[in-house]
C-alpha cells in the first residue's frame, strides 16, 4: 500500500513535467511559426533576386538599345525629304521599303514617319493590312514628346496592331526646322515567352500600377492597385490601354523587408499567396516583380516547425524519463534507508530482548547455583543421613543375626557344661557339635560383610560349573530340606568349565538358593527349577521359585546395596548387590525377571572357559 502510494506520487511530477513540456513545445512552435515562416519567405526571396535581376536588366538592356535608334534614323536625309514632299510617288515607296528592311536588320517590330500632325508618311509596315501609312497618332505622347521636347517614350497596346509596344521617337529635323517623327516599336512579348519557363510569375507594372507584361496573360491591364483619376484620364486620351479591360487586382500587400513583400491575390484562381522581389527600371519608371509562391517556403517552415518540435518533445520526454528514473531511484534508496532504518530498530530491540533474557538467565544461573548448591548440601545431608540410617539397620541386622546364634552357643553351651556334670558326654559333645556349627554360620556372615567391605583377591580361571552347582546345593541342603523344597535339576552329562572364582560362584548360587527359599516361604511345597543352557561361547544358570515374582520397584533397585523387603532381622540388602558385582568381576552378567507363568528367575550368564583340559587338573 505504501509503495503504491509513493509510486502514483512519485509519477504525478513526471506526468505534470510531461504536459508542461507538451505545453511548451506548442507554444513555442506557435511563437516561433511567424518567424520561421518569414525566414523561409525571404530566404525563397533572396533565391530569386538573380531571376528579378536577370528579368530586368534584359528588359532595361532592350529598352536602352533601341532608344538610341529613332535619334539615328532621324538623321537620314530621305526621311526629311519626304517629309518636305510628301506626295512624291517616287521617293515616298523608297522610303517605305527602306524602312521595312531597316527594321528587319535591327529586329523591331516598326518604324515610321510621321509629318508635323502626327499623320504617317512612310512606314516599314506599309505593305500589312495593319499599315501605319496615311494613319494619325499625333494623340500618342511619344509623338508629342518628340516634337516638343525632341524624345518620345511610350508603352501601349497598339490601337492598329492589337500588340503591346514600347514606342521610341525621334524628331526628324530640316535644318533647324522640325518636319516630322520617326518612331520605332518593339514588342514586349518575347520577354515573356522566356518568362514562362520559371515556376515563378513576373510582373511589370508602369507607375499607374496597371500590368503592362507578365507571364500569367490573365493579369494583363489589371492594376495591382487604384489607377488615380488623372492617370486614368491621360489612359484614355493617349489610348495607352483600352479602359473596358483595366481591371483592379484584388490583393493584400504586407512588407516582409525592404524590398520583399508578402502579395495576397484574390481572382478567378482563388487566393494565392506571393512573396515578393521588386526591382527598378528607373529610365521607363517600371517595376518588375517576382512573384514567387509561398506554398514551398511555407511547407517547408512548417517541416522545420515540426521537426523543432519533435525534437523538442523527444529530448523532453528523454528528460522526463530520466526525471523519473531519478525519482524511482531516489525512491527506492529511501526505501532502502527505511528499510535499514526498521532492520537496525528492530536489531536494537532485540539486544535489548537478548539483553533482558541474558539478565534474566544469569539471574536463573545464580538462583540455579543457589538451589544445587543448596540441593548438594540437603543431599550431602541425606546421604549422611542414609549412611546413618544403613549404618543403624546394617547394625540391626548384624546384632540379630549374630544375637540368635550367640544366644544358641550359650544355651548349647551351658547344655553340653550340664551334659558333661550328668557324664553324658556324647550329648555334650553334640551340643559342642552345635555350637561349632553357629560359629561357623557367624564366620559366614562376617565373611559376607568382608567381602561387601573390600574385594577379595581370589583370581579369575577356568572353573567346573557343575561341581560348584552341585556344592552349593549341598551346601544348601539342610535349608531346603527343613522347607520341604523341591529342586528340579537335570544337570548335563558333562562338566561346563567357565570362568570365575569357585568360592564366589558358589556363594553367588547359594545365594540365589536362599533368596528362592525366602520368596517361598510361606508355600508348603516350595519348587526350585534349575536350567543349564549353553549357545558354545556362554553358559547361563537359570533358576526359577514359585515365589510372588519381582515388583517393579524391586526390579528397579534389586541389585542396589541394602535394597531388601525382607524384615530388619531377615535381610541385608547385600546379597544380590555383592553377587552382581562377583558375576561381573568374572566377566559375566545376574540379570532378574519374572517368568510368565509366575515367579521370579534369575540368570548367571558366564564366559565359557577357553581350555576345557584345565578341568582335568582340577
Ligand atoms: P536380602 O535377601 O537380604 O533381602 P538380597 O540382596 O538377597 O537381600 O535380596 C534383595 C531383595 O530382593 C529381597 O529383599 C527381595 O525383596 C528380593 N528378592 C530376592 N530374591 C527374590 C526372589 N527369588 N523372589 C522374590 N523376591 C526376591
């Protein structure tokens, strides 16, 4: 959610920066499309000064090289002659023809003479239906001008000739006496036959703005502006264009620079737009104009526009983009910031946490040590006390088992000492007999307590399993007979030689015999079941009673020393604990458990003798 939010965030400037470079980039392009348009236009311009140039010095080339001609036709004496003779049938064809071929040499379209009123003697025409011959233009201003000022200069539409011409005339002098004119006519329109090969459109205006010469032959006689009423007037006399086709041009005219103007005509064509050169023809008082189209230069302004603008966007969007990546990049290390900012508080926490628990666990260390310590010294404590306590029943057990026979020696004693004063010493010497016996059976019990108390240093070698067997029953036989036990044996064949001690083993057997006996204590007919098994490296003595069999606690702790069930008087608690470890010097196991089907047994597993022979020696 919160990396949404920071991303539109983050987006929303460069989609803003986006508009305003959108915003700008147009608005530059309208700002700039005027200039770049007025660029173009005058660049389009500039490229067409040297047509304006060329179209004007060829006009201004024509025009100087006839001007000279009429002053130099004047002077032939033929023309003066006529002039004076008039209706000379001789001398006027002369004149004629040599006007005729005089105009052919100098490629003009006529020359002719004319008397005082302006009435044509002679022409190089005379021989066309359009002859100039007997024919009056004494209304012409080249006509007029040559009489009165001696140079005659005009442009017009020939009133005969239908063409358009520029008139030059020269007074034709008899003495000192002006007698008449000659005047010369080129046309005009060769110029504008070369005029049409360029895309651009030429114009010459004389100084009542009427078209004189252009290419576009539609224009002709059209003003580009309002023809002033006295020029108008001086039209008409003159007859210099016929009034019906003078027409005003409808244009616009706007100046782009000093000599180019931006020209709008609005006509049959529709509207078309023009740039303009205009030069000067100052001797003639024309104008000549280039028109050149503005559709190119204006095409091409706009190419340039959208280019400008297309470069403009793509380095804009090119700043966005990287604006952005900046942004993402700023973005994403704050992110990073915070990131490690939160790691590093939550790093912090947690020492703080581990710190707290590391404190807490000292303390639980230092309670712990107080406990064990304290635990120790109550252990320390019970075991003194348990000492005390095994001391005290060891000491019962012992003062009972040594009071009974102690007690029985001084009664057989004193017995066999009242035997002995009847004379009856053979019974006296049975209770000796007895008080042996009890002896014995004291030696034992100190024997058993040696043993607890330290090791005995009776060596370990092969011994014959069933002959200690054997001993032990025997040793055990009165006990057995007393309780009217039943002991099934079937021992083997032949002896099993193990490795043990013989006096330890047996005391282990017997011991077990015991323990068997005392289980069954309370049984009429107690049964013992002795098991010899063998698997060829091991032999086990198995020995089953009647009896209740083993609690759990008791098969928890029966081989623990001074663990007993037995009665303070009956039992140490001894006696299994020393036999484990007698079996276990020899290399051995006792294990105890409870047979299924009732009682307990007990197991003497031993390490079978690696020499058979050694029982021979024995
Ligand atoms: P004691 O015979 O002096 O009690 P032992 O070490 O020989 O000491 O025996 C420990 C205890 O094991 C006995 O008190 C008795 O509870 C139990 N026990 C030994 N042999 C047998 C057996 N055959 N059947 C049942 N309990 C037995």
């Amino acid at each position: 959610m919160g990396r949404r939010l920071t991303r539109s965030f983050g987006s929303t400037p460069a989609l803003r920066s986006l508009l305003v470079i959108v915003a700008l980039a147009v608005g530059i392009s309208l700002a700039a499309l005027p200039r770049l348009e007025r660029y173009f236009l005058l660049q389009a311009a500039a490229r067409e000064e040297a047509t304006l140039r060329l179209a004007t010095e060829s006009l201004r080339g024509a025009l100087n090289r006839t001007d000279v001609l009429p002053r130099l036709l004047a002077e032939r004496p033929i023309l003066a002659r006529i002039l004076r003779d008039p209706d000379n049938q001789g001398l006027v064809p002369y004149a004629n023809e040599q006007l005729r071929q005089t105009a052919l040499t100098l490629n003009v379209a006529d020359i002719w003479v004319m008397d005082g009123d302006g009435l044509t003697i002679a022409a190089s025409n005379y021989r066309r239906d359009t002859s100039f011959v007997g024919r009056r233009f004494d209304y012409r201003p080249y006509f007029t001008d040559a009489m009165t000022e001696g140079r005659g200069r005009f442009h017009a539409l020939g009133t005969t000739s239908g063409e358009r011409g520029y008139y030059f005339a020269a007074p034709i002098l008899d003495g000192t006496e002006i007698v008449g004119v000659v005047a010369v006519k080129i046309l005009m329109d060769e110029f504008e036959a070369t005029w049409r090969d360029s895309p651009n459109t030429i114009v010459v205006t004389d100084p009542s703005n009427v078209i004189f010469l252009s290419d576009r032959t539609d224009w002709h006689f059209n003003s580009l502006g309002p023809i002033p009423e006295p020029a108008l007037d001086t039209i008409a006399a003159t007859r210099q264009y016929p009034l019906d086709r003078l027409q005003l041009l409808q244009t616009e005219r706007r100046a782009l620079t000093q000599g180019h103007d931006l020209l709008t005509v609005t006509g049959g064509d529709g509207r078309e737009e023009f740039v303009t050169s205009t030069g000067l023809i100052a001797a003639v008082g024309w104008r000549v104009s280039v028109l050149t189209p503005t559709g190119p230069a204006l095409l091409q302004a706009r190419q340039t526009m959208a280019l400008i603008v297309l470069v403009f966007l793509f380095a804009g969007l090119v700043a966005v983009l990287f604006l952005q990546r900046r942004a993402r990049l700023v973005e994403r290390l704050d992110q990073q910031r915070q990131h490690r900012e939160q790691l590093e508080r939550r790093v912090a926490e947690r020492t703080a946490d581990l710190n707290s628990a590391n404190a807490q666990l000292v303390q639980e260390i230092e309670e712990r040590k107080t406990t064990e310590q304290r635990l120790r010294q109550t252990q320390t404590e019970l075991v003194q006390a348990g000492k005390l306590a095994a001391l005290g029943q060891m000491s019962a057990a012992l003062s009972h088992e040594f009071n009974q026979p102690l007690a029985a020696v001084k009664a057989y004693a004193e017995n066999a000492a009242t035997f002995l004063d009847r004379g009856r010493p053979e019974d006296a010497r049975k209770n000796v007999g007895l008080i042996s016996q009890m002896a014995d059976r004291m030696a034992s019990i100190s024997k058993h307590l040696r043993n607890f108390a330290r090791r005995p240093q009776e060596k370990i070698g092969p011994i014959p399993l069933l002959a200690v067997l054997g001993d032990a029953l025997d040793l055990m036989a009165p006990k057995l007979k007393a309780a009217k036990a039943t002991v099934h044996y079937d021992p083997p064949a032949q002896e099993i030689m193990v490795m043990g001690g013989r006096v330890r083993l047996q005391q282990v057997l017997v011991n077990l015999l015991s323990n068997a006996l005392d289980a069954m204590e309370m049984m009429d007919r107690p049964e013992i079941e002795i098991a010899i098994l063998g698997d060829g490296t091991r032999w086990r003595v198995e020995m089953r009673d009647q009896g209740p069999g083993l609690t759990e606690d008791t098969l928890t702790h029966i081989f623990d020393p001074f663990f007993t069930t037995k009665s303070p008087g009956k039992g140490l608690g001894l006696g299994l604990s020393i036999s484990y470890n007698i079996v276990r010097d020899f290399g051995g196991t006792l294990a105890a458990r409870n047979h299924p089907e009732g009682g307990a047994v007990f197991i003497v597993d031993l390490a079978q003798a690696p020499d058979q022979q050694a029982v021979a020696a024995q």
